[in-house]
C-alpha cells in the first residue's frame, strides 16, 4: 500500500471511529438529560460493536481498513447479478441464455402470445451470426413425422420417441416437485423424461415415458461396494415406464469429472433410490468400474439390453479425444455390437455443477461434435443402425433445425424445460438455495411450485415448439425433418461474407471422397 493509500485508508478508520463514538455520546447525553428511552442507545452499541470487529478482524483487507463502509463492496457484490439481469442487461446479453430465449420459452410454456413486433434486435452483419435459408415455395411441415423409433435388429423393444425430449436431471439435484411436474408434463404431451444418474424415484413415476440414465455411481443399480448389480439393474429395467436405458460415460458440464453427494444430502429417502447407505458421503469416480476399455464398453451395452430384455441402450458422450470415440466405432465393428443410440452433448450443456475450468474449458462443442460423430458412423457404414440424440443449449426450434441438419435425430433440452418450470437463471443451481424451487431440496422453496400448473407448462413448452419447429422447416421448403440439409443454415464468417454449414462442416469431407473417387 502507497504512503497515499495508507493515510487515506488511517483517516477513513479515525473518521469512522470519531462519528460512531460521537454517536454514542450524543445517545448517552439525550437519555440521560432529555428523558429519551434508553433504546436509542442500540444502534450506535451495534455500530461501535461492527467497527470493533471490522478493525481487528484478519481475514478482510477491505473491512479491516474501512471498517463499517467495507461491507457495502460484499452487499454491492451480492446483488450484482440481480441489478444486472433486472436494470442493466440488454434483451441479447445474458449468459448462458439471454433474455430473448428466456423469454420466448416463457411464452410458448404459457401458451401466451409468441411473436415479436418492431424487427430483429440481433445484428445480423455481426461475425458468428447464423441463419436459414427460406424457399419461395413452402411446405407444410407433417408433424406425424416429429417422432423416430429407436432401436435398431439387436433391440427387442423398439422405443417411438418424440424429437424433444427432456435431458437428463437427476432428483436430489431438482426437488421433488420439479422432477414430478416434469414427468407429468412428459406424459400430458407423448415425450420421454431422462432420469439423470441419480436413479429412478417415485417422483419419475407419474405416468411419463423414462429414459434411465446409468452414470458411474451406478445409483439404483448399484451393490454396497459402488459395483453394478445384475439383479438391482434387472428389476428396475422391468419397470413399464423405463422405455430405454443410457449409459453415461461423460455430459457437457463436467466432462471426465466425477460428482460427490454429502452425508448431510444422502437422506433416507435419497439413500433408498440410489441403493446406497443413508448419511455416508458417496463419491461417482470420473470412470466406470464396469468396462476399462472399448470392446468391454460394448459387452457391458449387451449386457444391458439383454438384463432389460431388450430393450433399446444406448451411451451418452461428450466428445473429447476423437481417436477414443474411432477407438468404440471400431470396437462395434469388430464385436458386431451397435449401441440403439448415442446421445451427443456439447460442452455448451450445463445444468450439473461443476469446477470452471471444466465448465469452459473442456469438451467439443455440439455442432462440430454432431458432425464427427455422424461422420464417422457413416464412414464406417453403421450410420443407420445407431440414432443420434443432441443435447447442448436446446432451447428452440432454430437450434433443433440446426442440431438435425448437423447429423442429430433427435434432441434433449434441460434448461429450456427449466425455463418452462419457472426457472429465472439466477445461477444458484449448486447452492441449494434456487428461490423458485427447482434446484434445491429446501422445503420452503420447493413447495412453491404448483405440479398441476407446471406440467401443464413443460407440456405447453413441448407442443408449442414442435408448432414452431414445424413452421420454421416448412418456411425452409422441409416437409420431414430428416430433410433438413445443413447447405440452408448459414454462418457470418467475415465482415462481407457468409458461409453455409456444408461448407463449414462438409466441404472437406466432400473433397476427401471426390479424390478417393478419382483414384479409381
């Protein structure tokens, strides 16, 4: 500290100690002289009682040097995030979702009023701006075709899955009232409800279409020294509303990160759905103990779907050494076992906390993993065995058209069906403490979500997408979105230029194949 700073910070603390003495003073004078109650007397006790510990406390520089008028910094701090969403932020500045998708998620839940008046607020000569390429000649989109069977010859079960689906959200990370709202909302609208890792509760079971999501805690199929149970898989598997069985080896928030449940979280409750002991803090390692390689990976696959009596199993991945997903797809061709699905999810996807560095900086985001992931399926000829889920800041029907076009079947979206819950985006997911009641297990906060009005909600946000989906890929000239092509979607790559997705994501392999043509 400067000579400057210092006398500045020494007079501030002299000041500060001058008008709370003096109030104290001035306090004892009128009661005792003046009749006053005695009172009056509180509030400059507390302020001399704050300064005293402001001045000899070690742990803040701040405080210590500006005792009282310190803690305003950490009260400004504290609710930065709330005057920045509610005062200062623009309709397009937002992280991760903006006001604008906010908002129209808000509206489409609702069944309020979708449209948008005065021109767009985006920018469209910015650099990274993407858009569709509309036809003269529009079609009606058929929305028979908004479903796809998953399950390819070896699954027994074939599942007919809507293209929207909600994405994996285990309870314990949502309350009781959001994951029964969910599934409910599921079932009112005819789509499938990922259970997370966190197993298969009562609350999952209100009648909605499940997709069981297997992590590496192996919760509710799991024996007392965290190992897979062939007999606990088995029974839940039976269950009528499991309808598929995904095997997480990593997700976009977290990618090679495992999770860690308290003691004080593993309620009774929480211990019985995962098949764990109650109060005991339980670690998910970052690895499966089940497989330790690709050719295991894939037997432990049809070890699933025959426990499941066959029904479709696929594993969900966020890309990250490519030569390790070429080192699966190759172990496919040599055991000749195909996976029903892979559900691909992009560094961009978030609701599971987790550490910056991999929340950032780790992991392929969605569209250039969708693009390799197809590739290469196609490449090694399986492309039509294997359907591809896409799950990554989901949240429209722009970035469904655009998932589908990039090589997806399918999609996931977590976060828009938060957003249709009530959720507000005030990133207190990993505290505890969401003030809408989604992400917490406090009762007081949670009992605010009415079921009865939010599923109809999540149901609301489904159905009123697949109605926009519909019109923006018949604006297109689609009838079906597997005619969707990515040569519509377009990328501002310079300040006078813009390129197509086949261009981007396809022009290289395209003159690959056209030289391997010319060679013969």
């Amino acid at each position: 500290m400067t000579s400057k700073k210092f006398f500045a910070s020494l007079v501030a603390r002299q000041i500060i100690w001058f008008v709370a003495i003096t109030a104290l003073i001035a306090g004892l004078y009128f009661v005792k002289f003046h009749g006053l109650a005695w009172e009056v007397l509180l509030l400059p006790i507390a302020l001399m009682i704050i300064i005293a510990v402001d001045t000899f406390q070690p742990r803040h520089s701040i405080r210590r040097n500006y005792p009282l008028i310190g803690r305003m910094r950490y009260l400004f701090e504290s609710v930065r995030p709330e005057f920045r969403q509610y005062f200062f932020e623009g309709e397009l500045d937002g992280k991760p979702f903006n006001r604008r998708q906010r908002s129209i998620v808000y509206q489409r839940a609702k069944n309020e009023k979708q449209t948008i008046s005065f021109g767009m607020q985006d920018d469209p000569n910015r650099i990274g701006y993407e858009w569709a390429a509309h036809s003269v000649y529009p079609k009606k989109a058929d929305e028979s075709t908004f479903r796809i069977t998953i399950g390819n010859t070896q699954c027994l079960q074939p599942y007919s899955a809507s293209i929207l689906n909600i994405s994996a959200m285990s309870y314990g990370a949502l309350s009781k009232t959001a994951v029964t709202s969910l599934n409910k909302g599921a079932k009112m609208g005819g789509f499938a409800h990922n259970t997370g890792e966190g197993g298969i509760s009562d609350y999952h079971r209100q009648g909605g279409d499940l997709i069981w999501q297997i992590g590496t805690g192996y919760f509710g199929c799991r024996n007392q020294d965290g190992t897979f149970s062939n007999e606990l898989f088995a029974e839940r598997a039976a269950y009528p509303e499991v309808k598929m069985i995904e095997l997480k080896l990593s997700q976009g928030a977290k990618p090679g990160h495992g999770g860690l449940l308290p003691a004080e979280k593993n309620t009774p409750e929480i211990a019985k759905i995962r098949s764990i002991e109650p109060y005991t803090t339980v670690h998910s390692p970052s690895a499966h103990t089940a497989f330790s390689n690709a050719i295991e990976l894939l037997y432990f696959i049809n070890q699933l779907r025959q426990l499941s009596n066959g029904k479709p199993v696929g594993f969900k991945i966020c890309i990250g050494r490519q030569d390790e997903f070429v080192t699966i797809v190759e172990a496919m061709m040599e055991t000749r076992i195909f996976p029903d699905f892979i559900t691909v999810d992009g560094a961009e996807g978030g609701t599971g906390a987790a550490p910056m560095e991999f929340i950032d900086y780790m992991g392929m985001a969605l569209s250039d993993a969708l693009v390799f992931v197809s590739a290469t399926l196609r490449q090694y000829g399986i492309r039509e065995q294997i359907k591809i889920l896409a799950a990554g800041k989901v949240i429209s029907a722009f970035d469904m058209a655009k998932a589908l076009a990039l090589g997806a079947d399918a999609c996931y979206s977590a976060r828009g069906m938060m957003f249709s819950l009530g959720c507000i985006q005030a990133l207190q997911c990993d505290s505890g403490k969401c003030p809408v009641g989604i992400a917490t297990q406090d009762k007081a906060l949670y009992k605010g979500i009415d079921i009865t009005d939010k599923s109809v909600r999540v149901a609301n946000f489904h159905k009123n997408t697949m109605k926009a989906l519909g019109e923006f890929i018949g604006a297109c000239g689609f009838e079906n979105p597997k005619e969707i092509t990515p040569g519509v979607f377009y990328r501002r790559t310079s300040g006078n230029s813009n390129q197509s997705f086949a261009e981007l994501y396809f022009k290289e392999k395209e003159t690959n194949s056209k030289k391997e043509m010319s060679n013969f």
